[in-house]
C-alpha cells in the first residue's frame, strides 16, 4: 500500500496543477496544452503501482474539493478551499495502525454537507491471499467502516460503531451509503450485508447511531429507493425465481412482479435508475419485448408497463444515466460510441461538455464523479488510452479546468501511445470496426509493425476507446495493438449480438481476421509479426486463431480461454442445469450438442490441434468457475500429445479475473518474455524483459 513519494511531493500531486482558461464558446474548445517530451516507455511498475491519489469529491455548494492522498507509509485527507486557497489535511491514517499483519487505508470520500465529509476506511489482511489464516483476536477488524468526518477540525465519529443489532453479525461492510438523504442534514441511509442477510439503517452522522429500517433478510439482494430515501421496490431471489415487491397501502410488502432466471435473458428485463416525482413511477434502463436496444423508461410499478422510451440511442445501447435530485427529469445518458459520450438534457451543460470533449481530442472518457447541488461546479474523472486516468476540477461559469492530480503520479513520466479507429468490412460485406493503438514511439504514418490481435471477452461484451493496462504495456514495448469488435459483441443492440450465436470459430473468428488482414493490405503490421492474445472469450479466439487460421499468426496466447467446446458445454449443463439461464445461453452461443456436434468438434482447438504451427502460451486461474481450469489442461493435453511442448501457468487460488496485483504482473511477464521470443523484439525495443524460471 505504500509509495515513495515524500510530503512535498504528495503535496504537488494534489496542488491544483495545468490551470487554464477555457474560453471556449458553446461548442468550440481550445487545444489542449503541448505535452512535455515523454522521457519512457511505460514499466509494470508504473502502470501496477500504489494510487497516490485515491479519490475527489467535491461539496454541495462547489466551495470545497476533498482528496485521499496517499503516501509513503500512510493516507491522508486532504480539503482544499477553492475560495480561499487554503490546504488542510484534517485526517491521516498509518498502514500500520490496525495491528499486526494488518493494513488499514482510506477506500473513498464523499461530502454530506458543506462542513461534514463521510470517509470509508478498510482493513485487509497484509498477506491478502491468506483471509483465512487471520487469528481470531484480529478477524473482528477486517472489512470497511465509515466515520463522519468535520471539515473544520477532523472530528471523526465512527457510523454504526456502537449499535447492537442482530443485523451487525459478520457484516464486514460497514461503509455501503445507500442514500445520502438530501433533505435531512443529519441523517445517511447505509445498506448492510451481514450473516442475516441485507438490512438498511437510517443512521444519525452526529452520534453513528442507527436505526433499523429494513430486517435482514437472506433473500433480498436490494432494494429502490424513493425522493426522500425510503424503500419502495424490494428485490429477492429465491428457488431461481426473481421476485419485486412494491409497498402498498398498508406499508406492507406485496408482490407485484415475478420472473424466472431461466427466462432473464427473453423476458422483461430492467434495472432501476433513480426515483421519479410522479407516483409508483420509476425511471429503468430496459429493453422491453420487441426493443433492439436499451434505453431509458418511466416504468409504471402498478401496470408494469414500461410504456415509449424517453431515450433512445438509434445505434448504442444506453450505459447509464443519472435522474434530477427532484425526480422530475434525466440530467444525463450515457453510451458508449468510441468513447463514452455523456449527452445532457440542459443544452448550456451539454455545449460545456462537449467542449471539453474536444479539449481532450475525443479520444478520453470523461465521469461526472461529482458535481455541486446547483450542477455548475464538476469533479471529472478522465482516462483514455493518451490519457492516464486523472481527476479534473471544472467550472462552468468561469470555463476553467484545473487538474487535481494523476491517479499514479508515476503515469505522468511515461510515454504515452496513441489510437485511432480501424474501419473495414468482412469478407461476407457487413461494416466493422476496432481500435488500433500505436506505440508512442512509431510514428503516424509507420509500417511493418510488430502486431497484437487483442480480441475482448464476453463475447457480449465490447473494445472502447480507454486506459487499458495491457494494451499499454504491449504498446510500451513497441507492439501495435489491434481490438476487433467483432459480431457477437455487445452494445449495438441485441441483433448484432445475436448474430454471433453459432459462429464460435465460424463468422465471429473471420471479423477478427479479415480485420487483420486489413491491417496487412495497408501495409501497417508485418504479416510474418502477429500475435494473438486473448483472455476468456478472447483466450478461446486466440486459440481458435492459432488452430483454424495458422497462417496468420507466429503464436498465440489464451488465457483462460475455453479449447473444448464440447466439455465446456456438458460442464455448463452439469453446473447449472439444463433448465438453467446459463446452460441455455452456452447452447444458443456455442452450439445445440444434440444437433450440432460436427460444428462443435470443427472449431475446437483442442480437437484440432493438428493444425496448429505457433507456440501456445496457456495461463488460468485454479480456482475460476466460469471456465474451469480443465478447458487449459486439455488443450495442453493435447498438444502434449501432438508434441508441441507448451506452458501452462496456474494461478494458485485466482478465479476468473480480478486477480491480486502480483499476479497479473507475473503473467504480462511472461507474455514479455514469450513475445520477445516467438514475436521479436517490439519497435524501438532493445531491452529484452529478464530472464523468467517457468512455472511448475
């Protein structure tokens, strides 16, 4: 949890940096200030390293900016006075202060009032990995808390710390704000997860206690909220059944809506969005029946009908939105085109952000991640793939942007690469697209390349414009990197998704390499130089690359990729059932095993491994139960046999993804070394990465 960075420097990288005056008319913008000259490629180090700035928010009336900073051997909070220029860290917490074998950290920060912040805190074990060896002395201080913090003096009252109730037991998460209650000054809505099940409790910021407002309950998994915070929808799942229940008349739950898991994918499906001012009305993001793609609906909680959409995108699907505090209209939506495009209702809002959209080049993302009561003051978080995720401080009537710092400070010293949209069409004529990034020291118009095919999970899933750490640490060692979003993938509506059903190695494996080889006739990439790398979905591409197309590419690596779609299908069905939503989604995907063997058989690598030229590098979690380490251990199995000699890397106790630092960095370095081997060093590259024992 620690950096190197001294005060001083942990002081500059909160100082409000770049200050600029953006006096731009509605839609124009000005260039964004020269970078300095990069002085390095990106190392892991950089781009896995501590945060030193952890989180911003900024006060309901625009006046004050709180920030997490963090230091060599502890985090503070920091709150910066925009009308005075006054600095002040009013809380400071030591990785050391929670005992022995523990590490205690700020999580986040947010303001109640103008004079009151709430901080989330939490303890881990210092060796996370082992949760379970924790004495029990020390198990009572794990998970996160929230403390009220005074802005003036930074008294701080821990929420919920001295309550006695059956809710509490094992609830290890006691940092959850559900609602901060903006018409009353002194109370927040926090949500529990505990041994009993979910609870809510209406709890005083002045003295932590709390009152009960929801029992615990094992089956409920959330509820929706009202204008002033109080719960009107509750959600339960139980018996593979999703249950809504709507308070009626006599303040008693009853239940208004049903839906089996099992028909979650072909039935209504929504998810709340915020409260509206009009009764048992609520706005949703839904693709109700005969709707190609989401979008944003006043839901009738009576008649449940969801009625026209307010919004609508003709082409993306709605991401999100955000509702007005009075519930009385959508502030914002937002959808992801290359990057993602936060369209406002308010067209003076609007013509702000889309000027600051051009101010970062249309190639960043920018976040509301906070905003003052009266919307004209923003805390932006940006990212992009020039762009190292920073947080932004911006005001409307002044039109000014000021930086409040880089999340890691290191980022600011690297060279960044840059990406541009790659459009082609497929060999059967239909319209693609994906995003090509370049190292940062190959120049615009470069060729012969050295390329990495980087196809997306999912596969409902989809490639965008933004800060992704592997693409830039294969950037950083000079590789090309191309993101196909190929059909099957998500977020240009449901059609275009389910135009990847049954073409697993078939239509959804030729986008990726007619995109390739689009790439080739233009003469950017080296043909004799690609590589293809791919993580679930994206693993089982990868292998599918190397074994139905082994022209195209000099090697391959999958990680935790599917190699046998017959055994992955037969798991699903002994997992999840055969009447389950899951197994009927892998059957309408992959392929029916009653009808379509041959097929299934056809575009397995592991079943095809004959064909395959380029060396394999196989990397999985042991522990993964959405694709089971034994997808891994058969396609080495078989190339075993075949005598292609291959690795596999087990991740001792990793799932799917979300893995412990440590070992993600373990596994781009060994990528590092495969590709330096099998692939050549990268553009400009000289340094070859060290010299790695290959795992047992």
């Amino acid at each position: 949890m620690s950096t190197k960075n001294h005060v001083a420097r942990h002081c500059a990288a909160f100082a409000l940096l770049c200050f600029s005056a953006l006096v731009f008319a509605q839609d124009a913008a000005p260039a964004p200030d020269t970078p300095a000259k990069p002085l390095r490629p990106a190392t892991l180090n950089d781009l896995y390293g501590d945060e030193t700035l952890v989180d911003t928010c900024i006060s309901p009336s625009g006046r004050y900016v709180g920030a997490i900073v963090r230091r060599a051997k502890d985090d503070v909070l920091v709150v910066f006075d925009l009308t005075t220029g006054e600095r002040k860290v009013i809380q400071r917490v030591g990785f050391d202060e929670a005992g022995k074998a523990l590490i205690l950290y700020m999580v986040s920060v947010q303001w109640k009032t103008d004079d009151k912040l709430l901080l989330r805190l939490r303890v881990r074990p210092e060796d996370a990995l082992n949760f379970y060896t924790v004495s029990s002395a020390r198990i009572g201080k794990l998970g996160d808390r929230l403390f009220a913090v005074e802005r003036s003096n930074g008294k701080a009252v821990a929420l919920l710390g001295d309550n006695r109730n059956a809710a509490l037991e094992g609830a290890f998460n006691l940092g959850e704000v559900r609602s901060l209650l903006l018409k009353d000054p002194q109370h927040i809505l926090m949500e529990l997860d505990g041994f009993n099940g979910r609870s809510l409790f209406k709890v005083n910021i002045e003295t932590g206690r709390g009152e009960q407002v929801e029992r615990p309950s094992e089956s409920v998994v959330g509820w929706w909220l009202d204008l002033d915070g109080l719960p009107v929808v509750r959600m339960t799942v139980t018996s593979r059944t999703v249950r809504l229940y709507r308070k009626d008349e006599e303040n008693k739950w009853r239940e208004f809506y049903r839906m089996r898991l099992r028909d979650a994918r072909e039935g209504v499906e929504y998810e709340a969005v915020g409260p509206s001012d009009q009764p048992d009305k609520y706005f949703v993001r839904a693709q109700p029946p005969g709707r190609d793609r989401l979008g944003i609906y006043l839901y009738d909680l009576k008649k449940e009908e969801f009625g026209e959409p307010l919004i609508e995108h003709p082409v993306y699907d709605i991401h999100s939105a955000r509702i007005s505090r009075d519930g009385t209209r959508v502030l914002h939506y937002c959808y992801l085109a290359h990057v993602r495009v936060c369209e406002f209702t308010d067209p003076k809002i609007g013509a702000h952000m889309r000027g600051l959209r051009k101010y970062f080049q249309e190639t960043a993302n920018l976040y509301v991640h906070d905003s003052s009561d009266d919307g004209t003051n923003f805390v932006l978080y940006v990212e992009g793939p020039h762009d190292p995720p920073a947080y932004f401080y911006y005001q409307t009537e002044k039109r000014d942007i000021q930086q409040l710092g880089t999340e890691r400070k290191s980022l600011e010293e690297v060279a960044r690469p840059r990406a541009s949209v790659l459009k082609y069409k497929s060999r059967d004529g239909k319209d693609l697209f994906g995003y090509l990034t370049l190292p940062a020291n190959a120049p615009e118009d470069a060729t012969k390349l050295p390329l990495i095919v980087h196809p997306h999970g999912g596969p409902e899933s989809r490639d965008h414009l933004t800060y992704d750490r592997w693409v830039q640490f294969f950037a950083a060692r000079g590789y090309a990197v191309f993101q196909p979003n190929f059909r099957g993938s998500a977020g240009f509506g449901r059609a275009f998704a389910e135009s990847g059903y049954g073409e697993w190695g078939g239509k959804m494996q030729d986008d990726i390499s007619d995109g390739v080889k689009a790439l080739m006739e233009k003469g950017t990439i080296d043909a004799s130089r690609v590589c293809i790398i791919g993580i679930s979905y994206g693993g089982y591409a990868a292998l599918a690359g190397a074994s139905l197309t082994p022209e195209l590419y000099k090697c391959a690596v999958s990680v935790a990729g599917i190699s046998d779609l017959d055994d992955m299908i037969t798991w699903s069905r002994r997992t999840y059932g055969s009447d389950s939503p899951i197994y009927d989604y892998v059957r309408k995907s992959m392929g029916d095993p009653d009808k379509d063997t041959a097929r299934i058989r056809a575009t397995s690598p592991a079943q095809q491994v004959s064909r395959i030229k380029a060396p394999i590098l196989l990397v999985h979690g042991t522990d993964d139960y959405v694709v089971p380490i034994a997808q891994s251990r058969i396609m080495k199995k078989a190339l075993d046999k075949a005598g292609m000699k291959t690795e596999l890397i087990e991740l001792e106790k990793e799932g799917h993804w979300s893995w412990e630092i440590h070992n993600e960095t373990r596994v781009l370095s060994a990528i590092d070394e495969f590709l330096w081997k099998h692939l050549g060093p990268g553009h400009g590259a000289v340094t070859p990465p060290p010299i790695r024992t290959a795992a047992k």
